[in-house]
C-alpha cells in the first residue's frame, strides 16, 4: 500500500506571501464575542486592505474553493456562501438548458 504524504494546504499557496493582509489576522479573523457593529467596522479595515491586493482574486478563489471562515479577497463568510449559491443556480440553469 502507497503512503501519500498530504501537506496542509495552506504550506502550498505561495501567493499568500504577496497579500497585502500579511501579518494583520486581527482584521480577517473574528475574535469570541464579537458584535455586529465592531464586526462591521472590522471588516471595513479588511476590505480596504483587500482593494489594495494584487492577489485579492487568487485568495477569494481560494476561499469560496475551500470554504474558508474568515474574511478572504474581499468576501465575508455570507457573501462567500450567496456566491457559491449563484454559482449553482447558474450551473443547474446551464445543465437544464
């Protein structure tokens, strides 16, 4: 029987080093507790780091590919499920088609 080694998934995206969200977790990661209205304010300071990423496309691909919790290339956790929603509505419209 083969052994398949699996590294962590996160060891293997290299564009992680280029984001502009580098060291600043506090901003993309909600702490225990946290309130709508600090939530929001959070995530503004989030999505304004993300506006200035060159690589905001690649880590929202990611997210939505991986289901990732957290706010990632620009997406909260609700936004990224709404698209994955209209990602399969138009797929089933497409299928029926």
């Amino acid at each position: 029987m083969a052994v398949i080694d699996l590294t962590p998934r996160w060891v293997q995206q290299e564009w992680m080093e280029l984001g502009s969200c580098k060291g600043q977790t506090q901003y993309f990661f909600a702490p225990h507790g946290e309130q709508a209205e600090a939530r929001e304010a959070r995530e503004a300071i989030a999505g304004a780091i993300c506006r200035s990423c060159m690589v905001v496309d690649t880590c929202r691909d990611y997210a939505r590919r991986n289901r990732e919790q957290g706010y990632w290339g620009g997406e909260n956790d609700e936004q990224r499920v709404a698209a994955r929603r209209r990602a399969n509505r138009s797929a089933a419209t497409w299928a029926a088609s």
